[in-house]
C-alpha cells in the first residue's frame, strides 16, 4: 500500500520529469524554482520514501500516459484536426491553383556501397499554423524568417543564382516534418514547374549531421521513357481552405511533365558523410511526383549516384514510395491512424537509428571514418543578416579603384583559437595556413581572397592598439591574472585583443569580455570538469543545495510547517509545474 510520501515522490519525479521533456522557450524561471524546491523536499523526505515501488509506479505511469496520449493524438488529428489551413498572400478572394495535393508518402530508404541498409520513413508536404505535423519555413533554404515565407524565400534563392523565379509558377516540396518539437531533415526537394506545367529544374537542400546546409540548383534532363500526352481537359481536385479572410477554394492541378523521369548532374563540395571525402560529383534522377498518368499520387523515387573525380561509381542512395500515399483531406479515419500508429515512432528516432547504422558501418572496418574537415563554401546566408562592409578612412576620398579583400569564417573554432595569440598577424596566419585531413586536403579554418593584403593591413594592426590602458579596478585586475592563469601561459604578455579591450573599451565591455574568456578558458584549464554541461550540472546543484538549506530552515523554524507537512507541499508544487505544462502544452496545438 501506498503511503502518503511515496504519492508524493511519485507525483514529484513525474512533474521533474515533465519539465525536462518541456521545450526550452516554456521552461519560465518560476517552474525552474518550482522544480528545484520540490527536488529539494524529495531530497529532505528520503527516509520516508521507498523508492522501488515509486520506480514500479512511475514506470506504470509513464507507459500508460506515453499510450494515453498517443492514442489521443491519433484520434484527434484524424478526426478533429484535419484542415488544411493556407498561408502567405491571399489572391483577393480568387481560386488558388497549385500542382499537387498535400500527401504524407510512406518511402524508404536504401544505401548501395560496401554495406547496405534499408530503413522505413515518411516525408509530407504540408504548410500550417500549429498542427501536429508541421513544415515551419523558418527553417528551411536560408536560415531566418521571411514575410512571403517559402515562396519569397524560394525566389530569393532563384535570384541570387541569376535566376528568374518567373520561369517557375509552380513549385512542389517533399520534405520530413516537424514532429515531437524537432525533426532530422536530411535532405529536401523542390520540384519547379514551367508556366507549362512541365518539371524543369529543381531546389535540393542538404544539411549534414555538423549543423551545415548546402542549397543546389540544377536544371533537369528527360530521361527515361515519354508520357504519352492526351487532348482531354484536367482533372482537377478541390478543396476548401481556411484562411485569414475566411474560407477560400484551392485547385490542385496536375503536371504536364512529358517524360516519367528526370536526372541532372552536381559537385559534391560538401562534407555530407563521414565515411566518403569531400570530391566527385552526383547524379541525381527522380520521378514527377505530380505527373498525370497517377493523377498527383506520386509515386515518390530518386535516385542519387555518388562519382569519384575518375567518373567511378562509389554510393548509391535511393529514396522510393513504399505504398501508396495518404491524403490527410480525404483518406478514412481509420487509413489515417493505422499510418499514424506506423509512422509516429520513426521520426523521432531517426538521430538514433543514423548513429546506429553509422556504428555498424565502421565496426565492420570496411570503410575508415574521416574527420570533418572545413571546406570552401558558400554557407547558407540569412535573410536577415548580410554581409558586413567595412572601409578604410580614405576610401571614399580616393579617386583611384579601392582594393576588396574578402574573409570568410569556415569555423566558429575560428573565434575561439585566434584569442590566444599575441599578434593579429601571426594570429590569422595560423588559420589561413591549410590544415589538410584525409576527408579534403584543400582544408582550412578561414579562407582569405588575397593573402599580401591581409597581411599588409595585419602589419599595423598593434600600432592601432597602442593607446595607453584605460585605469583597472581590483575586480577587473584580480579577472585580469586569472585569465593568464588559466591560459596556462608562462609569459604574461597579453594578446592583441587584450590589448584592444583594455585600451579600446569601457570598464563594462571589459568586465563582460573578462567574464567570457574564463568561462571560455575553463575547460582548458580543467578539461571535461568545466565543461558548458558540467558547469550547468554545477549550477543546478547549488540551486538544489540552497533550496534543501531554505526548506531546512523553514521547517525547522515552524515558519511552514504550521500550514503545510513536507509531503504536502511537494504535492502543491508538482500540481501547479503539471497544470502549468499541460496547460502550454495544449496551447501550443
């Protein structure tokens, strides 16, 4: 039988865990408080808990919730949430028409090489507000928000290629959805239609397991067999959508491609798996998944063949229809959840299931893993940041052409490493000089367009920091020394951007610089002990420490104890952190 303490343990460690599931943007500061305190008198109330039976009970709980809210989910968005909501520019009230219908295509997924392995997914192609799958435009092609969202930010790109998005009216995405709060979207397609509805070239958007993105463009070829096509009208679906001027008729049309399948070919300038080098080039095929002959119902299949730079085939990945696809607008109740109840598992999991296949891969030996190496590319750029310009003070003035120099960061450990050197020159030189591993000889830290000028301008770059000190306070010296400490440096010459920020900048900029450079410094000094993650283990122990001293305190002094025992206010406050998650967790669908 349950005692009062073992309820509320039980209740507790349910509602710490809650919290850690909850995303980081609804995680406020008095739910952290909240979840301290009640670590606390779980810590306080020890000797009164038998913690076998509130571990049997939590995990009874937990699979109970984990199927209670499953099914809940796959009940309600297959009976209550199937709308399809339309975003961006509304066209006055007009029939909006679109190539292809909004479908959720089982597929897999197959690698050819020295191993092979075949795993079970799903990719959508959907654009909502708040729904359980979404495809957030964010997100996706370059980094940052866009007022057009995926339409302005596709044209955007076409244009900065020297391409008119006019060419392409239509355009059709295959992508994996955001679930469960995040998503492991490898690979993207945007099909691009002519004004004749043709598929004529295509947007492929990669992005690595190292957080990089690269952004292809490339025109199709025909390839394959000709579709045979008829004189009859289109058959053309509709559907009513919701919008922010009230409900508005779609049209979705199909294609009018004139052969089944499409190949084009591309350079692999990216570092895309650790067990093949940054060389060769691709080819890439794949199928109309709009085309007439099914009627907009895919099937969904492409195929991309990795070359080495002697034109020898060497990976074969293929993505491909595995069954027909669901159409979330027409499609039963009960096809939707046995989809649903198959799928839902497998997105969360694919960051584990890449490790796993990864690891298998390289205990067979058959293939070395490569370090990632930092390779010259054009990063994704952001819709809201540019690039900065800065110009020397006679430059405007000058009537001769001005000299451009061009730096590119290809490593945030750029930052990090040109901090400890005593000069500006000798600092980027380090990073300039290439640093070649087995994955890309060509590999550098940061990528220069003219080597003599940099080192020209870097020449006179200690002159400009040559102004006397600004006066320290003991608190800014005594951080001063331990910065020298905790370099592990023997002189106590200081770097070129000590010598700016203590000559430069005011006495706050230095106290927030100095606060940096030791935490930066700290792991290493003491290794994985000062580690980001150690130092916030460090933090959220002291905060239990000194919660455990204040509830001590409290119950010792009667100054609580007189209104509530030790086990009700741990009921309280796992109450109010479960209400408060529910409540925002609900809000956000």
């Amino acid at each position: 039988m349950f005692s009062k303490s073992n309820n509320a343990a039980t209740l507790g460690v349910g509602s710490i865990m809650g919290f850690l599931l909850l995303p980081h943007t609804l995680r406020r500061p008095w739910v952290k408080s909240f979840c301290y305190l009640l670590v606390g008198t779980l810590i306080l109330n020890n000797s009164q808990i038998d913690w076998t039976k509130v571990s049997l009970a939590m995990f009874s709980l937990s699979m109970l919730a984990i199927l209670g809210a499953g099914s809940a989910w796959m009940l309600m968005a297959a009976y209550f949430r199937r709308q399809l909501v339309l975003m961006g520019d509304q066209n006055g009230g007009k029939a909006n028409d679109f190539i292809g219908r909004p479908l959720l295509f089982p597929t897999k997924l197959s690698h050819s090489h020295e191993t092979r392995s075949d795993e079970g997914g799903v990719v959508t192609q959907s654009a909502s507000r708040s729904c359980w799958f979404t495809i957030d435009h964010r997100y996706y092609l370059d980094h940052g928000d866009n007022p057009r969202g995926l339409e302005g930010k596709l044209h955007a790109f076409l244009q900065s290629k020297g391409e008119n998005p006019i060419q392409w009216p239509y355009a059709y995405m295959i992508s994996t959805p955001h679930f469960l709060w995040s998503t492991k979207n490898t690979v993207s397609w945007f099909f691009l239609y002519s004004d004749s509805r043709a598929l004529d070239a295509m947007v492929l958007e990669i992005n690595n397991s190292f957080g990089e993105k690269k952004l292809v463009f490339f025109r199709f070829s025909p390839f394959g067999q000709e579709i045979e096509q008829r004189e009859e009208p289109d058959n053309v679906d509709s559907a009513i959508a919701t919008t922010n001027e009230g409900p508005q008729s779609m049209n979705f049309l199909q294609s009018r491609s004139k052969f089944k399948t499409y190949k084009a070919k591309w350079d692999k300038d990216m570092f895309i798996s650790p067990f093949e080098k940054v060389e060769g080039y691709l080819v890439t095929s794949c199928d109309d998944p709009c085309n007439s002959v099914s009627g907009n119902k895919g099937p969904f299949n492409t195929n991309s063949t990795l070359f080495s730079p002697d034109g020898k085939p060497k990976l074969i990945s293929r993505v491909f229809s595995w069954g027909q696809p669901i159409d979330p607008l027409s499609d039963s109740a009960g096809k939707l959840i046995k989809f649903l109840a198959g799928w839902c598992f497998v997105g969360a999991l694919t960051k584990f299931r890449i490790l796993h296949q990864a690891f298998r891969v390289w205990s067979r030996g058959n293939l070395t893993y490569l370090q990632k190496p930092e390779i010259t590319y054009k990063p994704s750029a952001s819709p809201t940041l540019c690039p900065e310009e800065f110009y020397s003070i006679s430059a405007k003035s000058e009537t001769t052409e001005m000299q451009k120099l061009t730096i590119q960061v290809l490593t945030p450990g750029v930052y990090i490493a040109i901090l400890g050197h005593t000069n500006a020159a000798q600092g980027f030189d380090a990073q300039i000089q290439p640093s070649p591993v087995p994955a890309d000889n060509s590999s550098n830290s940061l990528w220069v367009s003219d080597r003599p000028l940099i080192e020209q301008l870097l020449a006179c770059a200690d002159s400009a920091t040559s102004a006397p000190e600004i006066s320290l306070t003991w608190g800014h010296r005594s951080r001063k020394w331990l910065i020298t400490w905790l370099r592990k440096s023997k002189s106590t010459e200081l770097t070129f951007v000590d010598r700016f920020v203590y000559r430069r900048l005011c006495a706050n900029m230095q106290r927030d610089y100095q606060y940096r450079m030791i935490r930066l410094l700290l792991p290493h000094r003491f290794g994985l002990l000062a580690s980001d993650g150690m130092l916030f283990a460090y933090n959220a122990i002291g905060r239990v420490i000194i919660a455990c001293l204040g509830l001590r305190l409290a119950y010792r002094s009667n100054i609580v104890s007189h209104f509530a025992k030790l086990e009700d206010l741990s009921i309280a406050l796992s109450v109010c952190m479960l209400l408060y998650g529910t409540w925002k967790l609900g809000s956000s669908y």
